[in-house]
C-alpha cells in the first residue's frame, strides 16, 4: 500500500499530481430544482462534506412532503407535451445533454471526486464518459421505440432514488431511458452526494430542456419515502440496499405504479488453476477495490481453485501493496475515502465481524490520512460460506476469500447467496466458461474482466438483487407501457 | 339384473410426479354448474404447498437444463395427450363450467391449440428477447433469458380448463417450474389436466397442483423464501389479497404479476408478456482478442 501522502511506501515514489479544484464552483447552498427552477425548500437543509477532508462543502435544501408534491405536479404537467414532442425532437435535447456532459466533463469528474471521495481517475474515465454516453445511447431509440419490442407509450411520471455511489452515473442509467420514452421525472440524489445532480440541473437549463421535464429533490431517507409512496407517481425506480428495495416494493404493493429495482450484490469471482494469473489478479483488485468497493455489482467473493490458493494469494497481495491510496484528486490515487462515515463504520463492523468469526484479516501497512474517510484495502481468507463477510454485502474495499476443488462445487458456492447481482469467470477454457455462466444465478457475468459497463448492455439482478434492467434494449421496458 | 355401479375416481393433489391425497386429511365437496356433488377433491394444505414448492425447486435444475427443442417437444406432447382426452376435458368443462357439450368442446380445442403455441415458443423467445450489444470495447457482449425459477401460480378462478393452461405453459415452456393453486370451486378440469401432464414426458416436479383455496394456500407460497415469482392472476378483483400477497413477496423480492382487475378474456391472443413476467435478463461479457 502506498498512501500517497506517505514517503514511506514501496515500489515507485510519486510527485503529488493533483487535479485542480480551481474549475469547479461550490456555492455555499443549493435550492431543489422545481419546474425548471432552483427554489428554496419547505424544510430543512442539511450539509454536504468531502469525504477525504470532512470539510464542509455546501448546504442542501432537504425536501419535505410539499416539495415532493410540488415536484411530482411538475413533471404531471410537463409529461404531455413531452410526450406529444416528437420523439426525433425529445432526441435532440438528451443529444444536448449529452455533449454537454462531454463539454463540461472535467468540471463533473472534479465535483464528483470531491463530493462523493472516488479517484479522479475513476470519475474522469468511467463515471462522466459513460453517463453522457447513456445520454446519446437512449437519444438515439426517442424515435425509434416502435421497434424497440415494447410499444412506444410512456408510463407518466417517474420517481427515481438512486444511491451514492456512482451519483452521476445512477442518474444517467434512470434520467435518460425515462425521457428517451417520453417520462417525466423526480430524481432524488444520495444524502451524502447531490452536488453532481444539483450541477446536472444547470445543464438541463443550458440545454433549454422543458420545465418540469426533470426534477430534482435533494434530501434523505424521508424524502425518498415521500417520493415513492406519491399517488401521482406512475414508476418508481431505485438503486440502493436490498433492505430498502423490500421497503419500496412493500410500498407499491396494491398499486398500480411499475417498478425497478437494483440492489445489493455479493458476487462471487471464480479464479480456476488454468486462468491467465496476473491477468485475473488485475481482474480481482478492479473487482474489489474499483471505487472502494462501494459498487453493487463488486466481486466480493473470491472463490479461488485450491490448488492455486497459495500462488494466487501471493501475487494478489504484492499487487495490492501497489496501490496507492488518498487524495482522491490525485491523478495516481486508485483508492479514494469511503463514502461517509457511517459507511466506514459498517464497513469496521462488519469486518470485526469477519475477525470474531475466525477469518484471518491481511491489510497492507499504510498511512491513512488523519482527517476523512479510509479504510485500507483488506483481504480475508480462511473464510467459510457462513461467515456473515461471506454472505452480506460489505460495501467497501474487504474481499472475502474462499476456495473450491471442482467446477461444480464453485458453481454451487457461488450460487449459495440471496443475491445474483453478477459474477466472473477465470478461465483459458471456452467451454468452461459458457458452462459457469450458464449455470450461475447473475445477471451479468463477466468471463476473464470484471466491472465493465456500457450504455448498450443491460444490467441488473437475479433474486434478492432486484428485477428489471438498465441499459441496452431491455432498459427500455421500464418505461414504456 | 341392477345398473353397474360406476367406478369414480378421487380427485388428488399432483406433487412430485405422484398423486398424493391432502397430507391434512381434509377434503372439500366440489359441485357442479347446477349444485350437485361431483366428488371430494383433496383440500390442499401449508405443508402440502411446502411440499410442493420443494418439488419444484428439485424439478428446476434439470427443466431448465433441457434444451429448448426438447421442451418444446414435451408441450407439444402435452397438447397431444389432452387432445387424446378430449371427451373427458369436455364432460369436465360441462359439469365444472356449466357449458353446452358443443361450447365445452370449443374451449377445449383452444387449450388445445394454445399448449401448441407455447410450445412453439420454446426455442423462439431467447431470439426474440434476447440480444447482442454492440458494447463500446473489444467485448463480446450477449444478453439472454433465463427462467426466474420456481413460480407460485395462482389460477383463474371461472376459466378452470383452458385459462388454467394459460398461466401453467408460458411459465415452465421457459424452463420455470411450477407450483398452481387450482380454482376453488372448479378443481376437477386441472385434475384431468394433472393426468395428462403425468403422461406427457414432463418431468415429475415441473408442475405441481393444489386443488383448494388459493386465499388459504397463496399467503404461505407468498412467503416462501424459495419461490422466485407469483402470480396472482387468479384472484382477479379480488384487491386487499392481492395486496397482503404481494407485501409478502417483498419479503425475497419475488417477481409479481398482479392481479387484473377482472378475470381476462382467455380466448385473446396472449402475446409475450405471460412468459417475460418470469424471465430473468442474463449479460455476458468476454474480451476479444488474439
């Protein structure tokens, strides 16, 4: 592990190289985005911090039963004529979008890294890139739904929560397929993350979108409630916790709304004794460590062929002595802080959990920054399919480590979890991995990479992950009636 | 010299592949259209469901590891071995739904006709469903349909015959396995059906009966933690159940197809919605390269 503001790590030293926060502009407090408009909310505000640092970096509005109501009567009366638009017009305002996504991707990638602690290698690469390539992906099917297999009505007005994770990003996978389909909608971004939502409401101004079009309510867990239990809703759709999944879905029950649903995961990475070695150690570290684990599709599991344990183990932890951790507007950093505080004590918990139950816990020795968020990226092994570290989800940089012997006993493993978000496959062997993936219970299996996402691909779980998908064709279902 | 005495069969639960009587012992009076007492059909029980959904989770593996030509080939035989019996569905449509022999026969050529259409859907719906995705990287991208697993089906309550197959084959042509609460007050159409099924090469466990009450029975399947989807058609307009059912489904995120206002016309075109309710979406992803 080499902490970035160590001098003491192994391997290469490096120069800080610190993208500049200079290009972006906080403002000391943000409204709720109503009708086109910012506007001060009926409730409360809260703040909102750098996860790195713990500075505090905006006040947020934090919307109440009346501005959820407020928001939702929004999009009721901007849904028609959206709907009405033809769909080569709605095309050409999430075209607008898009581009200027891309124009203005440093400034996004910068705010994200501040607001949510993930490496600005991450967002600028991975969360802006894509989100404004979901923008021009479901441009293009505004007016080609007649083909799309699902008829071309679109369902009113959407309630979306999304986590915080990937804040940008979530809010591209929900925004664009709903507008795509002539929706309107109510998007609450993540308690700990809205500054790239609240960002993303100045570029819906700039590309003179349609009031009411896209509503966006900052707030926490009540707003969200409120959001999704309004009768004037037609769909509701969240990414975030199982937990809450169930909540939401106990709270549609009865009703006429549709809903999607992504939640958690746990996949299992399976590493079989033919696998190209270093090549699945690359596999494994981004399975985990990308965006500090804090990623619902995380291979969480390893599942290693016993008789490469040892030489697999090796390679794995001199790897992971290479990455570097901190300042997430460090260039080199791979490793950025945990998203909240609260999270970096479940991830604490859980993995004390993990010691009391006799897994044995390897970390490499780094300096942790004294003020934020951190945990360092830590490996168990000698963990067993009970073991609560092998079955609930931990959200953070803590890969659980088991072994199997035979290609069955990894399928069976694997599938012996609640969830069936994803999984992956390493192996030389063609025949093996059709077979693995064709009998493991995931929605996305990924053979020799891992964590790869496009606009084009669907996404979503099995079982206890949810139901409905994202992206691609099929995200498109979601939308439409 | 006196009339033969008939021999009359007892109407049983279809679990497994066998015909069990109700583990409970309990039996309730099945009528005719008119009100007459036909037979005593088994009353099913919790464990009896219990019982049946393990069934069906030890049928699933294997189903859905069929290719889907063979089961294809094993609705199609279904469909033969009802047409085979088509005296018998019609006697049953008559005494259970009170229809004319002539209408009775009609329904049954359409249930008929509709297992020949699920069952050439079996290798037809991943290539209509599924898709290739031109990913923006070296990846060979492809998304397919999977069966959702073991589904809880509730039957239509007045269409005993043919919307009884109207709900069972789009589930299991898929590669589902099943667990059906038949209509209350008409069993006996779905326990001629059990018999077909028994003869038809499908493997014991892929469908599973349950003659009895469905607001009795659904609430323990509801809450099963190994059931992977619900339907609730069969309790058409019948709103507060569908809704206390459907809260339990949340508890494992069960896939629900809620219940419809009122009972469908079974005679329409289906389209594919009865089988993508209970598809599940798999992606698969490989680099390409040299």
């Amino acid at each position: 592990m080499v902490s970035t503001s160590s001098t003491t790590g192994r391997g290469f030293e490096y120069a800080p190289a610190p993208e500049s926060r200079a290009i972006v502009d906080i403002k000391p407090s943000y409204g709720l985005f109503i009708d086109g408009d910012f506007v001060d909310g009926h409730g409360s505000s809260f703040k909102t911090i750098s996860p790195a640092t713990e500075e505090v970096l905006a006040e947020v509005a934090e919307a109440d039963d009346a501005d959820v109501d407020a928001a939702v009567k929004a999009a009721r009366k901007a849904q028609k004529a959206w709907a009405r638009m033809p769909g080569s017009e709605r095309a050409k305002y999430l075209y607008r979008i898009a581009r200027i996504i891309q124009e203005r991707s440093r400034e996004i990638a910068v705010l994200e890294s501040i607001d949510n602690g993930k490496p600005i290698k991450e967002s600028r690469d991975v969360d802006v890139p894509i989100a404004a390539a979901h923008f021009f992906y479901y441009a293009g099917w505004a007016d080609k739904l007649e083909y799309s297999g699902f008829g071309s009505t679109p369902l009113g007005v959407a309630g979306q929560v999304i986590p915080w994770n990937f804040p940008l990003l979530m809010l591209a996978w929900k925004i664009a397929p709903a507008l795509a389909c002539g929706n309107t909608v109510v998007l609450k971004p993540a308690e700990t993350t809205p500054l790239t939502a609240l960002l993303f409401a100045e570029i819906c101004q700039q590309a003179d979108l349609p009031p009411g079009v896209v509503n966006l309510i900052t707030g926490a867990g009540g707003t969200g409630s409120a959001l999704v239990s309004h009768p004037g809703i037609d769909k509701v759709a969240f990414t975030g916790s199982t937990d809450v999944g169930r909540i939401i879905a106990k709270a549609v029950a009865g009703t006429d709304k549709r809903v999607t649903l992504e939640l958690g995961g746990k996949a299992a990475n399976i590493v079989f004794d033919d696998a190209a070695l270093d090549q699945a150690v690359e596999g494994i570290v981004n399975g985990i460590f990308f965006n500090q684990g804090h990623v619902c599709c995380a291979g969480s599991r390893l599942l290693v062929q016993e008789n490469i344990f040892e030489d697999l183990l090796e390679r794995l932890k001199r790897r992971m002595s290479t990455l570097r951790m901190g300042d997430p507007l460090d260039k080199n950093t791979d490793v950025g802080a945990i998203n909240s505080g609260e999270q970096l004590m479940r991830i604490r918990e859980l993995s004390e959990i993990g010691d009391a139950e006799g897994a044995e816990r390897w970390e490499v020795a780094c300096d942790l920054p004294t003020k934020g968020f951190w945990f360092p990226p830590t490996l168990f092994t000698g963990v067993s399919q009970a073991h609560r570290i092998a079955r609930e989800e931990i959200f953070g940089p803590v890969l659980s480590v088991l072994t199997f012997r035979t290609p069955s006993e990894a399928v069976a493993k694997a599938n012996n979890s609640p969830f069936g978000l994803s999984a992956g496959i390493w192996t030389e062997k063609g025949s093996r991995i059709l077979q693995m993936a064709s009998e493991l219970r995931a929605g996305v299996v990924w053979a020799n990479t891992f964590n790869k996402f496009d606009p084009t691909s669907p996404f979503g779980g099995y079982k206890e992950s949810g139901y409905g998908r994202e992206g691609g064709r099929h995200g498109l279902e979601a939308y439409l009636r | 010299m006196t009339d033969r005495i008939d021999v009359r069969k007892t109407a049983k639960l279809y679990i497994g592949g066998a015909f069990p009587r109700s583990e409970s012992g309990h039996s309730y009076e099945v009528t005719d259209a008119k009100g007459r007492f036909v037979a005593n059909a088994a009353l099913a029980s919790r464990k009896d469901a219990r019982d049946a959904v393990v069934a069906a989770r030890g049928a699933f593996h294997g189903w859905s590891g069929r290719t889907a030509y063979n089961r294809g080939q094993i609705l199609y035989r279904v469909a033969e071995m009802l047409e085979d019996r088509r005296p018998t569905f019609v006697a049953a449509l008559t005494q259970a739904e009170g229809l004319t022999a002539a209408r009775a026969a009609k329904v049954v050529d359409a249930t008929v006709d509709r297992l020949v259409w699920y069952a050439g859907w079996a290798d037809k719906i991943t290539q209509v469903v599924g898709n290739a995705n031109p990913v923006a990287g070296p990846f060979f991208n492809l998304s397919s349909p999977e069966p959702t697993g073991v589904v809880a089906v509730l039957a239509p309550q007045e269409s005993s015959l043919l919307g009884l197959v109207s709900v069972i084959a789009p589930a299991i042509v898929t590669g589902n396995t099943v667990v059906v609460v038949t209509s209350h007050e008409r069993p006996l159409p779905a326990v001629a059906l059990s018999e077909v099924l028994a003869t038809s090469d499908l493997p014991g466990g892929v469908v599973n009966i349950l003659t009895g009450s469905a607001a009795t029975i659904a609430p323990w399947l509801a809450s099963h933690l190994d059931v992977n989807a619900l339907d609730l058609t069969g309790i058409a307009g019948d709103h507060d159940l569908a809704t206390e059912l459907e809260r339990s489904a949340a508890d494992n995120l069960k896939r629900v197809r809620r219940a419809p206002a009122a009972e469908p016309d079974w005679s329409e075109d289906p389209g594919i919605t009865p089988m993508t309710a209970f598809l599940e979406t798999k992606t698969v992803w490989h680099p390409m390269g040299v």
